[in-house]
C-alpha cells in the first residue's frame, strides 16, 4: 500500500504461483495427480481485475485497501441531498434489493471501477470484463468468463432477495456507474464453471478434463472451513484483516455500520458480511515497523511472532493499563471512517515493548468484540458456538484473550490457518455431488477450547467501554492531523 491510498498487485503473479505450487508439489510427489477430482478456487474478495479480450489482465488488480477513489464514489452515491453519503432513493434501492450497498468511500469494486475509467482510460478502453480475483483464475484454469451472485457480492449488483439469481440488476448498475456489458455473466452459485484445459494441464502437472467449480469469496470459504454451518453458529476470522461471520436464515443490513447478510455457499442460507482491515495486520506492522524494523536501530534483531506471543504472555489482563486502538488503515466495521487512525494511550513511564505487543492482541480482541456485539444487533441473534480460524488463531496466548475479551468460549478449529482451503475442498465436494451438505460441519474439527477467565474478563468488560468509546474521541484528532499533514512543508 503506498502513501496517496494506492493498493494494486499484478494478477499474473497469482497465477505463476498456482503454477509453481501446483509443480512443487508434483516434484516431491506430496499429491497424486490421478487423485485430483476437482478444482476449486477461493481468495481475496472486493478487489477489481480490468481483464481484456484474451482472458488476460490489461492493469493491476485493484485491491480492497485502495483507498483512492473515495471522492468519485462519493459523488456517483451522494449529493446535496446525500445522508451518511448516500441519495436517499439510492440507498433504499440498494438495501431494498441486495441487503447493502456499495460504500461512498470508494473501497470497493464499485469505485475501483469508477477510479479506473476516470484516472486510467487506456485500461478502461481494453477492458473487456471487470472480474473478481477468484473468477479472474478460473477464466485462466478453463477459458471461461463466469461469476456467480457470491462472488460478486461486494458489488451489489444483483437482487439478493432472490437466491443462486444469474441476472445484474441493471438500475442498480447505473447508480453504480457501471457498464453492465463489462461485467462477467453470471451462473448458479453451486455449478461448474468447465473443465481444465489441456495446456494448462500440461502446466500444472494435473490431468485435463477435471471439472472446474464456481469461485468462493475467502468469507464463503472460510465459513464452510469452520465447520459453523448451522443458521447462528459463528465464526471469527483472525487473519490479515479480522471479521465475524454466521449463516442466517434471511436477508439483513446496517449501513450505518458496513454489514450485510448476502447469498451463501450453501442452499437457502445467507453469511454475515463484515470486515476490519487490520487483525493479523496490526500485530506485522508491530513486528515490522516497531520491534524489529530495518531502520538501523535495532541491528541483528529478528524476532519473530511467536516470540511476541510469549512476552505478551507475560504481562497481565489490561497490558498494565496499555490500549491500543487497532484502526491503522481506518474501519470499515461497525463504523465506516477512513480518516481514524491507530493509537497508543495511556503509555507511561513504566511502559515498554511487553505493554505494547499485548495491548495490540488485546485491541485486535476488543474490535472483534465490537464486531460480535454489532453483528448480534443486525441478525437479531445471539451467535453461539464460537469457531476460531486464520493464522492468528494458531496463537493460544491470542485465543485466550480473545475469549477472555469476549467473555464466552472461542472454538478453535484444528489448522485454523487452512480453514478458506478446507473450505474450498468441501465446496467443491458439494458441488460435483461428492459430499452431502450434512458433510460440511464434520469435515472441521475443533482442536481446543479456550474458557474465559472470570476475573480477567470482568476486567476486560470495564476496558471494553473506554475502547467503543475511543472512535469518537480520536476521530476529530485524525482529521485535524491529516489536514496538517497535507499542508506544504514549510
């Protein structure tokens, strides 16, 4: 991500790796090639490949932390009449038909779209199909151009109060100021995409012919990894960034706090959609840029994540007084700001490095609360059976605190890290007619069951009221800070 809010990557590069993964793995004879049933592809989602008449990417991928598109999208949803950035019809629309809507800050397929016709022409004219990373590889894996209700999701472009629909609303596509003729077409979320062509077999070292099933968003996938398929049962994803989702019975929004129930993996459910940015990404950007960063003051130093997990275990409940406000890109969840910024408070003279590593696993647990609390609010339900998942909760030092700041049990699934691939392997079960639906939940398991501590919760419970609270006293702050440091240096 650089300074002025660009966030790209090159999507070849995500194909070269399928390619050296898929070869490796050959070569040490870990997977038998005549074992490989299907192909199934899940990933980043919200994120814009500009893909042109050759199947091949004509720019960079877009991705969901670009940031540079907010005043476009702001324009295209708000005016004069705008409230919280959005024309009153074009809000109740958009809720009305799909659950949510796009964001008027920009960071999404809607304003990535928008940034790339208005600041990017040339790639605009080449354009052919604007696609998902997820479809983006299945084009490459079979020559198809497809997408499905769920993979587009973040556009919200297709009327969710109908299930596995294959049709773009088109009024909603001209509040978008999208093309709908650019847009992939779509088919049933649970269906094959095609088979995998001859020379890419030839590539990969996999046969041909195998079937190539619909892409799943990471959410979709990992919902299904974590085994909490049942209506209500949650989940929480501690990985780069941080949600937590369930499946529910019905449609449900809140724009005020960027959440939405949209079309599931699985028949005649929905998945709770949320997002903070930075879960995972708060505890690297401490290891990267605080504890060990490559700014000559601290030479030789390589510490590692597992490293600041036992110091972290070694300072009580609370980091001595230490909180950390986890918003280092701004929020997107409960409340949409992209100006708010990540903080420290009440460091004092006895603070050190030990406060500070466990104030950000506390922080990243108190935004999950918040999550929690919020997501309960917009599904009129309480979530049960808490399942953990991502590479964060390979960590039991991470775990505990978020149970203890939570105050119920946390379920950790067995490999947490894998739980979007596991997810992927059971979808694409589902869909060839390997597995039964009943399959799912038995193809997760959980490893261990982190208890809340009473006392530390109790604790934790007080500190969770100043940290809500926290939004609305820096907010301000931040966007005075941003207007100074936007102003010319002396």
């Amino acid at each position: 991500t650089a300074p002025d809010g660009t966030a790209t990557e090159d999507a070849t590069h995500w194909w070269d790796a399928v390619v050296a993964s898929a070869r490796a793995l050959s070569e040490r004879g870990a997977v038998d090639p005549a074992r490989i049933v299907a192909v199934a592809c899940t990933g980043q989602w919200g994120s814009t490949v500009p893909v042109g008449g050759d199947g091949r990417p004509v720019g960079d991928c877009i991705l969901w932390l670009d940031q540079r598109a907010h005043r476009l999208a702001a324009e295209q949803l708000g005016g004069r009449t705008a409230v919280e950035g959005y024309r009153p019809k074009v809000a109740l629309d958009f809720i009305r038909i799909t659950g949510g809507a796009p964001s008027p800050l920009g960071n999404d397929p809607m304003g990535q779209r928008l940034w790339i016709r208005h600041h990017q022409p040339d790639v605009y004219a080449e354009t052919v199909h604007f696609m998902e990373p997820v479809d983006y590889l299945n084009l490459r894996f079979t020559g198809k151009v497809a997408a499905t209700q769920a993979s587009m999701l973040a556009s919200f472009l297709t009327d969710n109060r109908v299930l596995d629909t294959v049709a773009y609303d088109r009024r909603l596509c001209r509040y978008a100021g999208t093309d709908v003729d650019r847009l992939p077409p779509l088919q049933p979320i649970r269906s094959v995409v095609g088979e995998v062509l001859g020379e890419v077999a030839d590539e990969l070292g996999i046969p041909a012919g195998i079937p190539v099933v619909t892409g799943l968003p990471d959410l979709h996938a990992a919902t299904l990894g974590s085994g909490a398929v049942d209506n209500f049962h949650g989940h929480l994803s501690i990985s780069t960034s941080a949600w937590v989702g369930a499946h529910t019975p019905s449609k449900r929004t809140s724009l005020m706090s960027q959440m939405a129930t949209v079309p599931s993996a699985l028949a005649g459910q929905y998945v709770l959609v949320n997002n903070h940015d930075c879960g995972g990404a708060s505890m690297e950007w401490l290891l990267d840029m605080v504890v060990a960063a490559d700014d000559g003051l601290t030479p030789g130093a390589s510490p590692t994540l597992k490293d600041l997990d036992r110091v972290a275990e070694k300072v009580a409940p609370g980091a001595d007084g230490v909180m950390f406000a986890p918003w280092l890109k701004g929020m997107r969840s409960p409340s949409a700001d992209t100006a708010v910024r990540a903080a420290f408070l009440n460091i004092g003279i006895d603070s050190g490095r030990p406060q500070m590593v466990r104030a950000v696993l506390e922080g990243v647990a108190h935004q999950v609360r918040w999550l929690l609390e919020v997501s309960e609010d917009v599904v009129k339900h309480q979530l049960v059976d808490l399942r953990a998942i991502g590479g964060g909760a390979q960590s039991d030092v991470w775990c505990q605190i978020h149970a203890d700041v939570i105050g119920r049990p946390v379920h950790r699934v067995a490999d947490p890290l894998v739980a979007n691939v596991r997810g992927a392997a059971l979808f694409a079960g589902l869909v060839t007619r390997r597995l039964e639906p009943g399959d799912v939940a038995a193809g997760a398991t959980v490893d261990r069951v982190f208890r809340p501590d009473p006392e530390a919760s109790a604790h934790y419970a007080e500190r969770h009221r100043e940290f809500v609270g926290l939004h609305k006293e820096l907010k301000g702050v931040a966007r005075r800070l941003h207007r100074l440091a936007s102003r010319p240096t002396p």
